[in-house]
C-alpha cells in the first residue's frame, strides 16, 4: 500500500539532470537497504540511466538490473529499471521518470515522481499529482534549487 508520493521539482529542463537526481535519491534509498523501480517512458531512456548509475558518481555505484521486454528481474537485485511494458517487482521506492501514473502503483510503499522545469513536463505532473490527490494519498512536494540538482 502506498504512503506517500513525494514530488521533486526541479530547475532545470535537462533530461539529464532528471536522472542524475534520480541517481542520488535512488543511491540514499539502497544505501538505506530499500528496494527500488525505476519506471523510464523508452528503452532508450532506461539505457542512458543503466549507463549513468554506473558512473554519476565517483566515490560509488549502484547495482543494480535492467527490466526491458522479454528480460525477467533480476531477484537478487535491489535496484530495477523498467519500462511501462515491463512487468518489474514490487518494492519500497518507485522512482517515476514517467509521463503517466503507473498502472501498478499500489505495488510500491512510496512514490518519487521527479519534475523538471520542461513545461509539457510539469503539466503531465500536475496531472499525476491530481490523481495522487484524488486517490487520497499523502503528498509533499520538494522544490529543489540549483544545489540539490
């Protein structure tokens, strides 16, 4: 069941910036022993954040499993990325990159949908964030400056 969905919005519109955010909060979250989905819109997408949790920092890296068609999840892995077709497990954390609400969202005890300052962007979050609301789930939103990007 979920608790709660935290919305980070950030300053800039950089995709990459999105990710490399997403790294972090997903590094806090295994370094805290929780389980995490990554939920990307494109392969394409899960690639490029396959390929920078493996490098975006210096001092560590993330473990973790690809979940694109027809490649199952990995069990022993604490840390998937996914894609809308995918059929990734449960876990503690949803990191949603996202354009829509996920289909399977009860499945996750919270939700991290992360917001970039692209406008189309921020309107498809405000859209989730309405359904959250409707759904009557508990929402905080974190506006975050250049520093915490």
């Amino acid at each position: 069941m979920t608790e709660r969905v935290d919305f980070y919005v950030l300053k800039n519109a950089a995709a990459k910036q999105r990710w490399v955010f997403a790294c972090r909060l997903t590094e806090k979250a295994y370094l805290s022993d929780l389980s995490v989905v990554i939920a990307n819109d494109t392969p394409a997408d899960a690639r490029a954040l396959d390929d920078l949790l493996w490098t975006f920092s210096e001092r560590s890296f993330i473990p973790h499993s690809v979940c694109l068609d027809g490649h199952p999840a990995d069990p022993a892995a604490k840390v998937h990325l996914t894609v809308p077709s995918a059929s990734p497990p449960a876990a503690d954390l949803l990191v949603n990159l996202t354009a829509q609400l996920p289909a399977d969202w009860q499945r996750y005890s919270r939700i991290a949908e992360i917001i970039d300052a692209d406008e189309e962007r921020r309107r498809l979050g405000r859209e989730r964030f309405k359904m959250y609301r409707g759904l009557k789930l508990t929402l905080q939103t974190h506006q975050l400056d250049d520093s915490d990007e």
